[in-house]
C-alpha cells in the first residue's frame, strides 16, 4: 500500500471520529454496500477493489472537508457502473440526491467504432453537464483521478501516459480553475513524474541540492519576521512553502529561467486572523526589506475569479535572493488549499455572495460549453481546454461591475461578455480613460469603457481578435444567421445598378464561365482561391484584377472575360469604369471568411532613426504577414517605405493604416496598386 494511502480501518476509524453519528451512519452503510457489490474484485496491485473508493472518499473527506452525502456518493462511485448494482437500486437505498451524483461521475459504455479519445471528450462532456446540476460531481472525479495517479505504477506503460496526460490536459487545469490547488499540484507532479520521469529526476534533484541552504535561511527569515509581529502584536503562523515540481519544469522550460531565477521558489506564509492585520504584516514586511517592483499583487482586494485570496509580494532577503510572501487568514487558506469544494460539500447551496458569483460563473461556463458545441465534439474539447489552461485577468467596467477573462483576452471580448450587441456593434473602446483598438489586449485591474457605433457591423477576422471561446461563438452565429438570410433570399445578392451598369449574371454567362474555367484550368490554376460568390453561385472562376487590387470587404463588381472567368474589380476603378460591353459586368460578392490577398500600401515620412522599425512593429501588431518591405530616401529629409501584406478584410487594411498613421512624423499613408 502506498504511503498516501489509508486501510478501510483508518479511513472508517477516521469517519467516525470526524462525522456526527447520523453523517457516520450514512457513510458506513454506503461502505457496507460498496463492499459487498465490489467483494469479487481487485485492483492491478492485487488490492481488494474496495480499497479504491475508500481512498477517494478519505480524500473528500480530509483533504476537502466534504460532509456524508458527498463521502457516501465517493464510496458508492465505481459500483453502477462496475457491478450489479443499479442506478434505481441506488435511489431506493441512498435517495436520488446521492444517485444522481454517481450517475453524473459513472462513464459511457463502450461504444462500437468510437476511438478512446472521443469516448473521453463524451465522458468528460457527460460529467460537465450533471456538474451543472450538481458541482458536487466534479470534486468526486478529481478525487477519483488523484488516486488513480498515486497507484498508476500498476498500470501498463502505454496507459500510464494516456492517464497522464488526460489528467494534465483536463483534470489538474480543472481543480485550479475550482481553487483546489492541493489536489492541482499533486495531480500535475504525478502526471509530469508519469510522462517525463528524466526531467522530473532533474528537478527534484536540483531543488534537493540546495534544499538545507535554502530551509535555514527561510528559518532565519522567520524568527526575525516572528520577533518584529510579536513586538506588534499581531497574531500570526509562519511557515516556509516548497514550489512544485511541474511548477518549476514550466518556469526553467518556457521562461528559459535558472532554479535560482525563479522568484517563488524560496516561499513564507504568513496566516493571521483578520484581514487589517494581513496589510499591517504586509508594511512590516517592506519596512524591513527591500521589496521587488512589479511583483506585489493584492488578491484580497481583487480576489481571482476561483475564490482565491493573498496578498503577494516579494522581497531581496539579507542573502541577496529574492523571497516570496504570501500573506492571508485563515478563512482565506482555507480556499486557497480546498477551493470551493469543501463549500459544495456541505453547505447545501447555502453560499455567500463572492461563493455564488463564482457558482453562477461556472455553471455558466459549463453551460455553454455543454450545450454550445462550434461545430463537434472535438471543437467543443478544444475550446474547453483551452478556456482552462489560461491564466485570468480581471477587467472593470466604469461602474465596477467585474469580470474575468484568460489572459491575453481583448478588448473585443470584455464588449461581448457584455452584452452580444454591444460585441456586434464595438467600434473601439477607452481603457483606463485612453481611447485604444478593438484588440488591445486586457491587463488585471483595466477599467474598460465599449465605444459602440449603431450602423457598424462585425467583420469576419475579428475572430482572429477573439481570445474566448463563448465570444468566438455569438461572432459565428451571426455570420450563420447571415448566411442563412441570403439563401432564404435565393443567395444573390442583386445591388444598385453602377455608372457602369450592373446587371445580374444570366444562366447563359454561367454555361459560357464553366467552358472558360476548363480551359482556363488546362493552362494555369490561381495561386490561391478567393471566396467571391458570381450571381449567387459559388464554384465560377475568378480572378482579382491587378489593376485595382480588391480584398474582402471593398465594393466589387465582375467582368466576364473570354477565357478567364470573371475579373474582379473595385467598384471606383478606373479600369471597370471604361468597359463598354456593359452586358458581360455581373453581381459578385464576397463570401465568408478568406484567405489573406496581397495588398500593397506606401508611406511616406520624415526621415529619422527607427522609424522603419516602428512602420514595421505598428504593422505585426495586428498579426499581418509581411511578405516583401522596402524603404528609400525621397530627398530633403523624408523617406518612403513600400510593403507587401497578407490582408483577410478591408477592416484589417483599415487598422493598419490607423496604426501607421498614429507614429510620429508620418506624412501619410495609402494602398498603392500591387507591382
């Protein structure tokens, strides 16, 4: 038996003594019948099955404070679907409130042709959506998925890593996103022992290399720290926090830092008894050392959106290396190791007003994830897990009004988590009072003002701006509705005849377009197609016209020429302004979202050093792809750069000229015809 694990006789030794008679009772009759449905089985240890759903229970029970019902439901979770034992059996012995959140962790069967990865995507998918009625379920799986991890040795090589990854990927980004960071950092550390065992030597190595040296200087730390609260008079528990394993994997790996670089590595916490006290412990602590800028965060005042609450900051210690200090009551340590779990487990929807904030949030969360699949279920699975693994910042509206988003959400998204119409119709906003574009990304403490416009409409590569996956998906339903509103009007799209002459294209023009394209298709293909919609109809050649250049989102019109399909103009070309069969001009469109076209755009400038660098940040800003970039003198003191861009959408093109325009000594800026 592990070292984490308990016997059956110290988890029900442990029960009684924790639990009031009548919770006991109901927990060792739940354990009665777990042991009778499971008596014939046994684990890969060669353990007593029953062992399992002790331990997940003890889990619940120890580690989570959850009460009787929830450490009956972890008893009874595997017997459903594992034994004999049916799910109405379970209503009849236990009620259906105890039923319902088995039922809610009991898996699919095996399904015929379903591969093992979509089976887990409907599993997890299943689990999310009875999470929402009742959350309960949730800390059960994670409890389920801890100790499957700290037996996982058992397992044959090839699952270990399918386990493993299941549970970085999906179950430790879940229990941080609940505030359960002792099951989290457990759960990942045994996950990256699974999956890298080479680096995960490395850096329990490396870290025991220099543990003595680093606990007595901690030690040290403390007893000063000690002594000047007692001369305060502020009552307080000091202890020294050890940095996780994976944690430091992720930090030397991504952030390319060495072990003493990292800034949480050496750890006090410091837990006091009322929150005046936490900032009191908090001015001591800068009066005696020297505290780091950029590295204080007041989670008290602006807790993260799992509940957590601490005051952070760190300090250079008397040896020239930096400490952390986290600082926070008791009530706060509480959810900062438990989470809300231990609240679902026995407070019975009985919430204070931050608890129900965050209950509603992730209900909500679980909701659209659950019922508003992108397109699949695989599309459903990304954007859940992706929605967990990033970190949050927390914006403001100008009234107070809160709200979190994954880091690197913009602008766009805070307009949409507003309200869907006012995401529709955003023109711009003012963060922190400065008037900033749609994809200025969010920072912790942003106060945001959405700066709507009633006749502006959503262009196709703001989803491309889009950070969140409940954003992304009001943005698709409005082009499908839109789409949808052009079919029911027989997709064509028939407009105000031009100076020109517009007319729509007739079913002979199409016969004679489909000849030109197998001709055409004989001697040469477009480099890259182009969605434009011919009269309505989708698979007719086109080709964009050199002379004018159109990208999505200008005002088109095509010529059907002879043995090329139909040539696509601007509709103020010059070009298209001179043709004189007006009987071959037709109505062309674009259609959904594209594939960047080239465009070219000039700028001139008052000569100066980096400027060129400016012109060419100002335009990677916007995630455009530079394919060519030039610049010349142009005499007395001024330049001209020249580039070659990748555009998705007028509006796109828009933004960058508005980018350029904004730089310092910019003459002016405009699209030139492509050479």
């Amino acid at each position: 038996m592990s070292n984490l694990e308990v016997s059956i006789e110290e988890f029900l030794s442990s029960a009684e003594e924790i639990l009031p008679d009548s919770s006991y009772d109901l927990v060792k009759r739940a354990f009665d019948v777990s042991n009778q449905n499971h008596k014939d089985q046994k684990r890969l240890s060669g353990q007593p099955y029953i062992i399992h759903p002790v331990n997940v229970a003890h889990i619940i029970m120890k580690d989570l404070g959850g009460q009787d019902k929830i450490i009956a439901a972890a008893l009874l979770h595997d017997v459903v679907e594992d034994t004999h034992y049916s799910h109405d059996m379970m209503i009849k012995d236990f009620g259906l409130e105890i039923a319902t959140m088995v039922k809610g962790v009991t898996k699919v069967s095996q399904i015929k042709n379903k591969t093992k990865d979509i089976l887990l995507i409907e599993n997890v998918k299943r689990m999310l959506i009875a999470t929402i009625q009742d959350p309960r379920v949730i800390i059960i799986k994670l409890a389920d998925k801890t100790h499957n991890m700290r037996t996982l040795t058992f397992q044959p090589p090839e699952k270990q890593v399918r386990i493993a990854n299941e549970v970085l990927n999906i179950y430790a980004p879940i229990a941080g996103r609940l505030g359960i960071y002792k099951l989290k950092s457990e759960l990942e550390d045994l996950a990256f022992q699974a999956l890298d065992s080479e680096s995960y030597k490395k850096v329990k190595d490396l870290v025991a290399s220099k543990k003595t040296e680093r606990d007595l200087h901690i030690e040290h730390v403390i007893l000063r720290l000690e002594k000047w609260l007692g001369e305060s008079k502020i009552p307080a528990i000091l202890e020294g926090r050890s940095k996780h394993f994976y944690s430091i994997h992720k930090k030397i790996s991504t952030k390319e830092k060495k072990l003493d670089e990292i800034y949480d590595l050496r750890a006090i916490r410091i837990i006091t008894n009322e929150v005046q006290d936490c900032y009191a412990i908090l001015g001591i602590i800068h009066t005696n050392f020297t505290p780091v800028p950029g590295r204080f965060k007041d989670y008290i005042a602006t807790p993260k959106s799992n509940l957590y609450q601490s005051l952070h900051t760190t300090i250079i210690s008397t040896d020239g290396k930096p400490i952390e200090f986290q600082i926070r009551t008791e009530e706060m340590n509480n959810y900062a190791e438990s989470g809300i779990a231990a609240h679902w487990g026995y407070k019975e929807g009985k919430y204070n007003q931050l608890e129900q904030r965050f209950i509603d949030r992730w209900k909500e969360q679980m909701r659209f994830f659950t019922e508003n699949p992108t397109a699949n279920i695989q599309d459903f699975f990304s954007d859940f897990s992706k929605e967990l693994h990033e970190d949050e910042i927390v914006a403001f509206t100008p009234r107070g009004d809160m709200y979190e988003f994954p880091k690197g959400a913009t602008v766009l998204d805070f307009a949409f988590r507003v309200h869907t119409d006012i995401g529709l119709h955003t023109k711009a906003a003012k963060v922190n009072g400065k008037i900033v574009p749609i994809r200025t990304e969010l920072s912790t403490g942003d106060q945001v003002e959405i700066l709507i416009e009633k006749n502006a409409k959503p262009s196709p590569i703001w989803e491309r701006i889009l950070k969140t996956p409940h954003a992304r998906q009001k943005l698709r339903q409005y082009f499908r509705k839109l789409q949808d509103e052009l079919k029911k009007q027989g997709g064509v799209e028939f407009v105000k005849p031009a100076p020109s002459g517009n007319i729509a294209i007739s079913d002979r023009d199409i016969v004679q377009i489909h000849r030109s394209k197998k001709k055409s298709e004989r001697e040469s293909k477009p480099k890259k197609p182009v969605n434009i919609l011919v009269g309505g109809y989708k698979d007719i050649l086109v080709r964009l016209a050199n002379c004018c250049s159109p990208i999505p989102g200008d005002e088109i019109i095509g010529f059907i020429t002879r043995g090329s399909g139909v040539s696509v103009h601007k509709k103020t070309c010059e070009v298209a302004g001179g043709f004189s069969d007006l009987k071959r001009l037709v109505n062309v469109r674009w259609d959904g979202i594209h594939k960047p076209v080239p465009v070219s755009i000039e700028v001139k400038a008052y000569d100066r050093p980096k400027i060129f660098l400016e012109i060419v940040d100002s335009i990677s800003k916007t995630d455009t792809n530079i394919l060519e970039a030039g610049a010349s003198s142009a005499g007395e003191g001024t330049m001209i750069a020249r580039f070659l861009i990748e555009i998705e959408h007028l509006d796109q093109l828009e933004e960058i000229l508005e980018y350029i325009k904004s730089i310092k000594n910019i003459i002016s800026v405009e699209r030139i015809k492509n050479s």
